[in-house]
C-alpha cells in the first residue's frame, strides 16, 4: 500500500480541541465565512470567495474529487468547520508538505499548531515519514509562528521565488524530520 493510499486510513483524527474530517457539502457556510474575509485570503493562493455558490464548487471540485490528505477542522466547542489543513505526500523521498487555512475569529488561540502537531505524528508514527515541511509567504509572520511553535526549523528563503495574486512573493521554508520530532 502507498503512503497515498495509507493517508486514507487517517481521515478521522481528534485532538483535545479539534476534529480533523473529510470535508462536505455541510461545510460550505462555515467555509464561506473565512473564504470571504480578505484578511484570510491576502496570504494564500485563492482569490476571495464572491458568494456562497463559488466555495460550494470549492468544496465539490477540491476537497470532495480527491479528499486524499485534506481536512477540515472542526472546533469541538462550537461544532463548526473553522478551517482546513492539507498533507501532500512524496512517496519517493517519504516527505510531505503541509499547508493550511483559519478563519480569522480563531486566530492566535493556538489552533493551528494543535491541528500541525496532529498530522506530524500521523505522518511520523503511522505513515513512517522522514520529513515534513511548510512554506510561507515572508509578509505572514503568524504563519511562520506556527511553524516555530511546532518545533520546525527554517530551512532558508526562495527570495522572489512565487507568485501569489500576481504579486513576486519571498517564500520561506521550514522543517521538521523525523528524528527532531522524537528528540523533543
């Protein structure tokens, strides 16, 4: 079985906080809601959403076709989908790349790095990763925090290296292997 394959033995996890689940139809409104914040936005690579119909394609045509390594994150507290996080797997070099997005109303109350440090040990200790890495647009200092909290090391800056929005980004690596995760 791939690592691919494996990743779909993991599509409910749980944390103290957070339900990490294939995305649904149920979703959309809660999807919505930070999908059309352009303070959410500003950062990632998809456009503020117009209306409700447009992330409800979203849903349909990103997270539902190929729900492999994608899941939304549901507070337990308020039963609502307050983001997602993704794990894109190469099975050639056991590595993955983690992203993810929050709606605003939950950032700073260290939501993210419960939902990271959940997909570092499914993808450490259950898929037999080596190495786990993010990017992150320079100008999104919160996100980089979240990468520092989670025990990544940066790994350097692919100055000019992307383009979000038609605007040349600098984007910053971090990391995590294996062998670090169980050292702290």
């Amino acid at each position: 079985m791939t690592l691919n394959e494996q990743i779909l033995l993991f599509q409910h996890l749980e944390t103290e906080r957070l339900i990490l689940r294939p995305v649904n139809l149920d979703d959309v409104n809660d999807m919505f809601e930070y999908m059309s914040d352009p303070e959410v936005a500003h950062f990632v690579t998809f456009d503020v959403h117009k209306d409700v119909e447009e992330c409800r394609d979203s849903v349909l045509g990103y997270f539902m076709a190929n729900p492999t390594g994608k899941w939304a994150i549901e507070d337990k507290n308020v039963h609502k989908m307050i983001g997602t996080i993704d794990m894109r797997i190469d099975e050639a070099t056991k590595s993955a790349e983690i992203g993810y997005v929050l709606n605003r109303s939950f950032w700073g109350g260290g939501i993210m790095p419960e939902a990271v440090r959940e997909l570092l040990r499914v993808g450490f200790d259950e898929l037999g990763l080596n190495r786990i890495f993010a990017t992150y647009n320079a100008k999104n200092t919160k996100s980089g925090r979240v990468m520092q909290k989670i025990g990544m090391q940066k790994e350097g800056v692919l100055r000019q290296g992307a383009v979000i929005k038609g605007e040349l980004i600098d984007k910053v690596y971090y990391s995590i292997l294996k062998s670090e995760y169980h050292s702290s």
